[in-house]
C-alpha cells in the first residue's frame, strides 16, 4: 500500500496542472461543507453542555393542531404532582430588569426559575447555593445567582461576592450563588442573572377563565430507562388527568378535548425553526460536492485515456485488474488529501469568521468550533470523495482490452465510446445539480424581494424607537405611570430634531408583542361563544399621537385625540384586518367589543386604521385592538416603548432623546434603542443568510460546472481531430464545425435542464417554510435559471467548438 501511494504520488507530480485544479476545487467545497457541518453539528447534533442533557425535555400545552405550544403555571404543579416519569420539573420565566445603584442605569436580562430548575439543568453552583424551596413565590425574600461571565466582568470576579446585594427593580437583592462556566440556559449567552420565579400555588389553582392564565416554559428530567414510547403513553395520560382536573373550565373555553400535553426533547427546541434552514443548506453544499467529484472524474477520466497503453503493458506484464482498480483509486485518495487539508484550513477561517461576525440568526445558538467531531467528519468527506471522483476512472481503465489499447499505441489514445459516454453523463449530472442549486438561489432571491418590498403600513425612515420599564412605587398607580410618559413626550416634542413621539407597548417589526394571543375576543350583543371559537386579536396600548407618528393612514371614523382621557375609558381604534375578520360586510364603527368573560364594561370601536407589520414580515397582518395610554394601567404601562420621527438622522438624535428620559426619572435605564432601518434589517436577517450561503453554493456550482462543460467539449474536439479534418477536407465550412460542436453542447444542456427541472421539482419543495410570496416551482424562476444556465454551459463550449472550427485539415490529418 505504501509503494502504491509513493509511486501516485510521483505520477501526480508529473501533472501539477491536474493537482493544482485537483485541489483548488476540492478545498473549496470541502471547506464549505466542513463550515456548513459545524453549524448543524453546533446546533442540532452536539449535546447540549447540560449533564445527561438528552434527558432533559421541554413540556408545554397545544391546542388542537395549533403550532404554536405554551407553558401554564397551573400545569406545572399538576406534571410535578402527577408523573410517573420525570426526576423532576421546573418552571421559568424571562424577563428584563432595571440594575441601578451603578454609574448608568442598566437594563438587564434575566431568568425567573423554581428550585428545581437547577436540578433539572443538572448543574452545580460554582461559588454559593442554589435557590431554596423556601424562596420560590411572591413573597419570598429577594435572591439572586449570577453566571459566571456576569460576576467575571461586573463584580470582578470578587471570591466575596455572596452576601453582598445588588439592586434590581429598585430592590436589594442578595447574592447566594455564582453559576459555573458554560451555563448558557434559558437565553444563550445573555443570561446574567437567575432569581426565584413570582408565582404562588394557591393563585394558580384551581385554573380559572376568568384569571389571566400565567404562561411559563417547563423543562423536565426524565428518568433513566424510560424509553419513547412510554413517554408517549405518559403524555397521553397527563393529558387527561389535568383534562380531568379542569373540566368546567377546559369546556367553558371550548376545547375539553382538544388540549394535548407535549414534551419535547430541549435541545430540538433549543434548534427550533433553524433545523429546516440548515438541512436545506447541509444538501446544498453536499450537491456542490457532488458537482466538483464529477469534474475530478471527468479529469481522471481524461488522464485514464492518455494511460491505455501504459495500463496494458501492465496488465501484459501480470498486474490483475483489483491490482490496477486499487492503484488508481490510491492515486486519486493522493490527489484528495492536499485538497482535504486546504479544506480544512479554509474551514477553520470561515468559522472565526462566522463567529466574529456573529450574523443576527445565529445569535442565540452556541459559538461554532473546529471540534474533534467536525476534523473526522472532514477526514472521512476527503476519503470518500476521493473514491468517488476516483472509481469511474479505475473501473473504466480496469476494463479496457490489453489488445487494441497495445494496437493503437501508434494512435491518439482517448479512450473509447463508453468513456466518453460516461464522461458526457457526469457533465449532464453537474449541470442538472446547478440548476437545482440555482432554482433554490433564484426562489431565495426573489422571495427576499418580495420580503424587502412588503408594505409595512408606515414609512420607515426618520423613526427612532427606545424601550422603558418603569418600576418603583413613583409608578404603582397608572396616574404615574401616566404623567412619566406624558412629561417625556413633551420634553421630546419640544426638540428641533424632532417631529413627533409618540409611545406603545408593541414596537413594529421587533417580535415583542405582550399580548399576543391573550384575546379572545367577543362582539358585546352577540350570542356567547367558548373562548377556542372566538376570533383572535392582539391588544396594544398606545398614546394619542401614536398613529400620526409612524403615519398610519385613517380608513374611517377617528383616531384617539382630546375626547380620551382617564374618564373617558371605553373608545379603542381597530386595524382594517379586525374589521374585515369580525364584522365582514358591516361597519365597524360603533361596535362594542370586550374580551375573556367580563363584558360589564365592553369598548366601543371609534375608529379603523391601516394594516402595519407588528411583528414578522411575512406574516399577515393580525388583527388588532390600540387603547390609549392616556386611561392608565398598571399592568399595561410599565414596560412601554418610545417612537420618534426625526428631521433628520435618527442616529444624530438619540443622545438628545436619551436626555428626555434620563432628566425626568435618572434611575431609569433606556435600552433596545435601535433606528427602524435596523429593526428592518433584523427582520430580514435570516432571508438573508439564507440566500447569502445559497447564492455562494449556486456560483461556485456554476464555475465548477462551466468548467466541466469546457473540459468535455475540449476532450470531444481532441478526439474528433482527425475527423474534424476530413470533413473540412471534403468541403465542410468552419460554421457548420462550429455548429457541430454546439449542437452537441446544446444536446447535452437539454438533457441537464431536463434533469435539472425534476431534481427541483424533488428538492425545492423543503425551501417552502423560507419562501414568502413565491411557490416551490415558480415557473418564471425556473425559465429564468434553466436559460441562465444554458447560455453559461454553451458560452463554455464555444472556445472548443471555435478551435474545433479553426483545425487545419493538413495538419490534423499529418498528426493520425
């Protein structure tokens, strides 16, 4: 074996031009799915850093076949009762808050979790304890543990730390505990700070419509042993114990037999919607590979050709043909190895490139890492490419005849009609992965047009947005949660870069929607109905000036003005989708509306307003409620969001409009101050990745297949030479050789568009869920590619097919 790899590597030497393609090629797409497999092993393959962590799941409610699955206090303590099949389980929250006492006030993530939830986790604290059952509740005192980068970079990492207090929420809270390294659950790498969770039994239970549910998420250990399918069956029968412990209100709200209890494994809701995105990109680097093992063949296969002499005489001499099949593929193992470890290498870069750069989509997902699991995984893709590029060329070679290839050791040696059949199928076979790889490019680029040009209902520019969370007791009656908002605006409204401000609990395009999926809603005057067959409505609090601010257009009756104030509780504006949803072919206008089970007090519709993006580009416009701020409520108004529209530069402004807040409350801390340029562009971060890697894989499948075309109909002249000559000797033109060519070229780009259109018709269907305002099969972008391609494949073999037309038939024919 040794012998055979040292006498390859000597032939290859003798072919730099063969090895420097060779590897230039095969560097770039094994570099490309090397980085491509560190993603999905960082984010779906590799264990999460939590001790037995395939045990840990994440419990929740679905209703019906809704997608979307919550947690709720009250079946926390109902699953931590009743299983049979869990170590334990824990409840938690996320949330912000204020950290004051420090220079500049700060808003700070957090974590609110029971005791359990570090056994869960399977954790050990550092420095300190955990929390003790004892301090879990409203009333418990406050506590909290910090992670370890929070008590590294803000406390210095001071071994005195416990005991000592910080204030969170204008409360002192004690420190108990330090977190180790690596403890990144719930909220990735932001979660400095973990602190008992605010929830009491006895305001959970029993579950009532009439009491706003608390939502939380739930994660559970399973016990050792306990397989699937018994998990399975213990879902089954959790589902209908808290079905049983709450049939009046399970049927009051109309879905008794509906609600279903799912657990499901952490670390693939940890993935979430990233899973299809990247087993998308996984198949599309894969078919890049593919595309450059084809060309490698058709090079091998072109140096086979030239070596039919050589290869007889050994087998002549004695050599079998296993001996000849082995020694061929060594040399193309020898001719992948430089182009694995180039691979490598570019890998390693493209990772810390990724991981500097950090694009938003891969933010809350671990770093990426060039890991033992992900060199072995670029080992064995150099091995396996390297067999096969390499056995089409060993397998044809093997089978040649020891006779003609000895008798036309006078002659041009090219291999005869099966190797040139083989090499024109593997040409066919890279353009058709091209296509299919190009129709992906092509979907994601005009979905990303369409996503980019979605009317948002509001103009964008000039808008600057900034979040509060006002606590304290200045702030326990809406009064003065009120008054802060109003001095503010005011402050703000008498700036000379300001136009107008305005504030809301939702801010467009940023996903933070308080009450989203809260209300059920209910026309006052209608026949009741359970809260599941009830249309749905998000709620959001706004101030008067609210709709002039972002230009949301008036479709009817008025928008919130001096006529609303805090004794004047009952007017709300509608979006035109509310309208549309619940009173089709009526006027909304008039119209009383309430929500949950009180309607002693239903609102009355005053006016209808334009659609805008709340929340995900792609998504439809929801329905929704606006209330003015101007009524208060305590729990509506303290977390609110600012929106300014400038004269000029949001950016220029926003120390000024920083300035308004901090003079009216210096202990409050501003935060998530972004342009809507950037909310925008956050928005479309994910397309983005996704066509940004795609579009790569599509160029450098159509180089590598243009490429191949070149080097088929470059081989195709070369073995034609002498037929090319007597044809012009007997009077053909140098256009119709031309044409010749072409026409071949031509023949064997339709059979690719052909297997092209079916490979997407197979493939594209999984880039639905990442397609917006396209189909699968866009029959416009399909034409488009499938020209696109054939322009670049026959553009490639013109400079053959010129030369073909250039032959002198003198010389060709001296040459045979």
């Amino acid at each position: 074996m040794i012998e055979s790899f040292r006498y390859a590597i000597r032939g290859l030497r003798r072919d730099p031009a063969l090895m420097l393609a060779a590897t230039l090629t095969l560097a770039i797409c094994i570099g490309a799915n090397t980085t491509v497999f560190s993603l999905v092993n960082s984010i779906l393959l590799r264990p999460l850093p939590y001790p037995g962590s395939e045990r840990i799941y994440w419990l929740g409610e679905r209703i019906g076949m809704e997608p979307m699955e919550v947690g709720i206090a009250a079946d926390y303590y109902s699953l931590r009762e009743e299983n049979r099949v869990f170590e334990d389980v824990a409840a938690y929250d996320t949330l912000t808050v204020n950290w004051t006492g420090i220079e500049k006030p700060e808003q700070v993530d957090a974590a609110q979790v029971t005791p359990s939830f570090f056994r869960v986790m399977g954790t050990q604290p550092l420095m300190g304890r955990y929390l003790a059952p004892e301090e879990q509740g409203i009333k418990a005192a406050p506590v909290v543990v910090l992670s370890y980068a929070f008590w590294r970079s803000r406390m210095g990492s001071d071994r005195g730390v416990l005991g000592k207090t910080i204030t969170l929420d204008r409360m002192p809270n004690t420190i108990i505990g330090v977190i180790p390294q690596g403890f990144d659950y719930p909220k990735g790498m932001t979660t400095p700070i973990w602190r008992p969770l605010p929830v009491d039994e006895a305001k959970q239970r029993p579950r009532s419509v009439r009491t706003p549910l608390r939502l939380v998420d739930m994660v559970a250990r399973l016990k050792p042993n306990v397989g699937e399918v018994q998990l399975a069956a213990e879902m089954q029968r959790l589902t209908h114990t808290i079905r049983a412990e709450y049939p009046k209100e399970f049927a009051s709200a109309g879905y008794l037999d509906r609600m279903t209890i799912l657990a499901t494994p952490l670390h693939r809701r940890i993935a979430g919607d990233l899973r299809p995105a990247l087993l998308v990109l996984s198949g599309a680097v894969g078919l890049v590979l593919l595309i450059a093992c084809a060309n490698l063949a058709n090079l091998l296969l072109a140096r086979a050709a030239g070596r039919q002499r050589e290869l007889a005489v050994r087998m002549a001499l004695g050599s079998g043909r296993g001996r000849i099949v082995r020694q061929l593929l060594t040399e193309s193992l020898a001719l992948a190895l430089p182009g694995g470890l180039c691979g490598a290498a570019i890998a390693y870069f493209s990772i810390a490139a990724l991981n500097a750069w950090k694009p938003l989509v891969l933010q809350n997902y671990p770093a990426l890492s060039m890991d033992l699991t992900t060199l072995a995984f670029t080992c064995g893709l150099t091995l396996v490419t390297g067999l096969v590029f390499g056995m089409a060329p060993a397998v044809t070679s093997a089978g040649i005849s020891i006779q003609e290839a000895l008798k036309s050791a006078g002659h041009t040696q090219s291999g005869g009609q099966g190797s040139a059949r083989l090499r024109q199928l593997l040409v066919v076979a890279e353009l058709a992965v091209a296509l299919v790889l190009l129709i992906g490019a092509g979907l994601l680029a005009r979905s990303f047009l369409k996503l980019s040009q979605t009317d948002l209902g509001f103009p964008p520019e000039n808008l600057l947005t900034l979040r509060v969370n006002l606590v304290g007791e200045r702030y326990a009656k809406a009064e003065g949660q009120t008054r802060f908002y109003d001095d503010v605006l005011e402050g703000m409204n008498r700036l000379p870069m300001v136009r107008r401000a305005a504030v809301s609990t939702d801010v467009p395009l940023s996903g933070d929607r308080p009450f989203a999926g809260n209300a059920a809603l209910q026309v006052y005057g209608r026949p009741r109905v359970p809260n599941s067959r009830r249309p749905q409505a998000d709620l959001s609090v706004v101030s008067r000036s609210f709709f002039q601010t972002l230009g949301i257009h008036l479709r009817s009756g008025r928008i919130f003005d001096f006529r609303d104030t805090i004794h004047s509780t009952d007017a709300v504006v509608v979006n035109d989708a509310l309208a549309r949803t619940i009173f089709p072919g009526e006027k909304a206008i008039g119209q009383r509306i309430f929500f949950g089970q009180d309607d002693t007090s239903p609102w009355t519709i005053v006016g209808v307003v334009g659609n805008i993006r709340d929340s995900e580009l792609g998504a439809e416009p929801w329905p929704m409620v606006y209330r003015c701020e101007c009524f208060g409520s305590n729990s509506f108004l303290t977390r609110m969001a600012f929106i300014v529209r400038t004269n000029g530069d949001s950016h220029a402004a926003r120390r000024a409009i920083e300035a308004e807040v901090y003079a009216e409350d210096r202990n409050q801390p501003v935060f998530d101050v972004k342009t809507m340029e950037e909310r925008l562009a956050d928005s479309l971060a994910p397309q983005r990745f996704h066509l940004l890697l795609i579009g790569v894989f599509a160029g450098i499948a159509i180089v590598l297949s243009a490429v191949g075309v070149y080097g088929v109909m470059s081989y195709v002249v070369t073995r034609r030479t002498r037929e090319m000559g007597i044809r012009m000797a007997m009077g053909a033109q140098p256009r119709q050789v031309l044409r010749l060519v072409l026409g071949e070229s031509m023949f064997l780009t339709a059979m690719a568009v052909l297997a092209g259109l079916g490979g997407a018709w197979a493939l594209t269907r999984y880039l639905h869920s990442m397609l917006y305002g396209v189909t699968a099969l866009d029959n416009a972008t399909c034409a488009i590619m499938a020209a696109v391609l054939a322009i670049i494949a026959i553009t490639a073999s013109f400079v053959p097919a010129r030369r073909a037309s250039r032959i002198d038939p003198m010389t060709a024919l001296r040459e045979e």
